[in-house]
C-alpha cells in the first residue's frame, strides 16, 4: 500500500479543491511560514482518523472548515480524500478487492463527519483498522509534527514501544488483540449479571412454588371443608325433609280424622303447635347454612382469581427464563469467538517469537564475520599499498634503466663509428 494523491476540499486554508500527487521517492512542500503546510500533514491525520481538536490547532473539530475570508465566504463542509495504491493487494478484506482505495473524510457543520471507502459508507473503526494494518495512522510516529521529535526523545517505554511495534508491523495485530480482550471483559462482566438475574429469579421462583403449594394446600383443605359442611347440611336437610314428611303425613292423617273426634283434634291441634314450634330454630339453621354457604362461594372464587394470577406469573416467569437460556446461549456463542481470536492470536504470536529464535546468536556470529573481513580487507589494502609502491619503485628503475641503456646504445654506436674511421684512416695510411 502506498500513498499516490491527497485532495483537499474547503479544508482550512485550501478553499479551492487542491490536490497534492506524491510521487515515487522524495516528495516535498516548500513555503514560508503560514502558506499551509502543516495544514497538509494535519489534512493526512484527520482523514485517517483523528478525532482529537487539538490535534487540529482547533477548539473544535468543526474549525477544520474554511471560516471564510474578507474576500471568500465561509464554506458549509471540509472533504479530504487520499488515494491508496492497492496494486500488490495488502489492505484487510473488506477493503482487498480493487487496484485503488480513495479514503474520504466529510464534514458538515452541525451534523458530524462520515468517512467513505471507494464511494461505500464505511465506519472510523474500519479506516483506523486499515491503517493500523498498514503499520500507521493518525497517531502513527512516522507523521512528524511540530515538536514531536523532542516528544520521541522524552518519550516513556510504552510510546517507544509503540513505535517498534509499527515499525514492525504489528500494530493492527495489538489492536485487534485489545478489542478482543474489550468484548472478553464486556462478555464476562454480561455473563455476571446474566447468573445474579437468573439467582433472583430462582429465589423468586422457589418463592412462588411454596407459595403455590400453600395455595394448593389451601384450595384441598378449603374442598374438604365445603364437602364436610355440605355433608353436614345435607344431613341437617336430610332430616328436617323427613320430619317436615312425617308431620305432613301426621297432619294429612289428622286432618282426615279431624271429623271422627274431638280429642283427635286436640291431638292433632297440640302436635300441630309441637311442629310450630320446632320451625324457627330449623329456619336459623337454614339461615346459617345460606350464609356459610355464600362466604365459601365468596372464598372459591378468591382462590380462583388467585391462581389464575398465579399461573400467569408463573407463566411470565418461564417466558424470562427462555429469554435468560437464549442470551446465554449467545453469549457463550460470543465467549467461543473470542476464545476462538485469542488462540489464534495467540499461536500467531508463538510463531513469531519462534521465528525470531536463533536471530542472535546468528547476527552475533554474523558480527564476528562482518569484523574479521573487516580485519583481512585492512591487511589487504595495506599489502595492496605496500605493492603499488614497490611497483612505482620498479617501473621508475625500469624508465632509468632504459634510459641508460639507450644512452650506452648511443655510445656504443657512437664508438662503432669512431672505430670505423679510424679503421678506414689506418687503411688509407698504409696505402
């Protein structure tokens, strides 16, 4: 992944669309103080995520949008887009399936900032997550603001070691290892309360199943006395109905032989007043009965509206406690995802740490190679040195040496000629 285009839209400074193209190499923004060009790094952070206005040299995130100028209004949104290569296919796979990414950043005043991913609605977690992966970011050691390198050198163990994480790639595996342990944490604090709801419930549930069975109790023992008193009615009826047949029977036969004498109808006169007599206190009872009779009709139907609130609430309750089984059941679903994230993060981790076994001792043993080639290429030159000179030595003996002997050629030749004329001359003498 490599960044090519950075295209600023009413972004601070930059009103106008502006495009900065970053190219293979070196790319550099050159400008005195104030034309914008920390606005340019500052353009870079927040399109990748940063969510701080003091990052911004603002008070608010919204200051990032042109305020307008004497001769230029205000404008209403800031844009930022950065255009990614994506040839060699490195990006996450939600984001792995094009050549080009374009990132783009948009706010509105008083209605927030949206990120897009190739024109598709993405969230900040998933940008943030793109870069991390990509060893950077908006809080990445790699974008250099004012003063940060005096913060570098000031900086505690942790921000150091953040910075060798991103340099060595692992950034995005840290983060999502810190989400993990996030949604493990929320897991286990929903797992909690999930068991101290279904205790109460339980408690609330052994509480309605006693008070249940009293009502069970209740109802058997509230039968057994309406069929007790209602025997006892029955008999109390059974027996005033026989009386009330005997003295009909005994008045009939009365009656009929009230013509036959007088003293049979005295008779029959004083039983008459016998049985008159005996109606009140059957008539009381008769009172008693009805009235028995109406509160126990009063106390079944109490009974009854108590158990049909019973076993609504009965019935409330097994709703809750399906609903209980069901989240846990997707809680432990979730407890096994994250399980599942954490051994394999944590074998990814066991195979780097057994990728970088044995790196010491082979750079150490590389050191010792690097200085003894070291040591043998100092000899070499030496010796080298040593015999460049002796061959400067020799090659200047060798120019004398010609030299010399061209010189003794010239005599010798010189002396051959000399010779010859005075050969020639002794010749002529002796002519």
């Amino acid at each position: 992944m490599r960044f090519t285009r950075l295209r600023l839209n009413g972004f601070k400074s930059f009103v106008d669309p502006t495009d900065l193209v970053i190219h293979d190499g070196l790319t550099g923004v050159v400008g005195p103080n104030g034309c914008g060009k920390s606005n340019l790094l500052e353009a870079l952070r927040w399109v990748m995520g940063e969510n701080r206005p003091t990052a911004m040299r603002g008070d608010g995130m919204e200051d990032v949008i042109f305020a307008g100028a004497a001769t230029r209004p205000a404008r209403n949104f800031a844009e930022v887009s950065l255009t990614i290569d994506n040839s060699e296919r490195l990006a996450p796979s939600g984001f792995n399936d094009q050549d080009v990414l374009e990132i783009t950043r948009r706010i509105t005043r008083d209605a927030g900032s949206a990120y897009k991913a190739n024109a598709k609605d993405v969230r900040a977690r998933d940008v943030q997550m793109l870069f991390a992966d990509a060893s950077t970011g908006a809080h990445s050691p790699a974008l250099v603001r004012q003063g940060q390198i005096a913060e570098l050198i000031n900086a505690r163990p942790k921000n150091r070691r953040r910075v060798l994480e991103e340099a060595a790639g692992i950034s995005g595996l840290y983060q999502r290892r810190h989400e993990a342990e996030l949604k493990l944490t929320a897991t286990e604090a929903n797992l909690a309360r999930v068991e101290d709801v279904v205790e109460q419930l339980a408690q609330q549930l052994a509480s309605l199943a006693r008070q249940a069975r009293q009502a069970a109790r209740y109802r058997e023992i509230g039968e057994e006395l309406r069929r007790t008193e209602g025997m006892l009615l029955y008999r109390r009826w059974r027996e005033a109905d026989q009386a009330r047949a005997a003295a009909d029977a005994d008045l009939t036969g009365r009656t009929r032989l009230t013509a036959q004498a007088e003293a049979a109808a005295r008779t029959a006169a004083r039983t008459r007043g016998e049985r008159e007599a005996l109606l009140p206190p059957l008539r009381e009872e008769e009172a008693v009965a009805g009235a028995i009779l109406q509160r126990l009709q009063v106390g079944r139907d109490a009974l009854k509206d108590q158990e049909a609130h019973a076993k609504q609430v009965i019935e409330t309750l097994t709703g809750r406690i399906g609903q209980l089984s069901r989240d846990m059941e997707r809680e432990a679903g979730l407890n096994r995802d994250a399980g599942e994230t954490i051994g394999r993060l944590d074998w990814e981790q066991a195979q780097i740490a057994k990728a970088a076994e044995g790196h010491e001792g082979r750079l150490a043993e590389a050191m010792e190679a690097a200085q003894e080639a070291a040591r043998v290429l100092s000899e070499r030159e030496a010796a080298l040195s040593q015999l460049t000179e002796d061959v400067a030595r020799l090659a200047a003996r060798h120019q004398s040496a010609h030299r010399l002997f061209a010189d003794s050629r010239a005599m010798v030749e010189k002396s051959e000629s000399g010779a010859a004329g005075a050969r020639s001359a002794s010749a002529e003498a002796a002519a």
